[in-house]
C-alpha cells in the first residue's frame, strides 16, 4: 500500500507543469526537494514515471496512468474538505 500522498501531491503538481522548477515555486519547496521526492516515489513504485529528454519531462505511460488517477483522487479529496 502506498502511504505518502505528498509524494502525490507534488508528482501532479511536476506533471501538470512538466517541470520540477515551476512544481517547486507553486508548492513553496525547492527544486531539489522536488526531484529528490520524485526519485523516492519512482523507487517506492519500483517504474519510471517521467522520462527525461535533454531538458525536456515526458510522462512515461506509467506516468500518464498515474497522474490521471492521481488528478481524480485529488479532486475528490478536494470536493470533501469543501
């Protein structure tokens, strides 16, 4: 079972933005800490999520599953603290 929903948090934020320097300004952390919470949350669920090209971030299919079912787990924990 997967236990750390800020690693969620801010893989959505990275994903939305595909980029970890605009995930990090949004989420009021640094850059590093964002990359180093995306390399944990790859190792806990043992795939690559995002692909990197240069400087480019791709989502990786893996990665595309992910953050929409993480987008709509979001949303619903959002609609319940409304």
């Amino acid at each position: 079972m997967f236990r750390n929903i800020n690693l969620l948090v801010t893989f959505e934020c990275a994903a939305r933005h595909k980029s970890y320097s605009l995930a990090a300004v949004e989420l009021c952390i640094s850059q590093a800490a964002v990359s180093q919470q995306m390399r944990q949350l790859e190792r806990s669920l043992e795939t690559q999520v995002f692909i990197r090209k240069g400087r480019q971030m791709l989502l990786s299919q893996q990665g595309k599953s992910l953050f929409e079912s993480t987008q709509k787990a979001l949303e619903i924990i959002n609609q319940g603290l409304s």
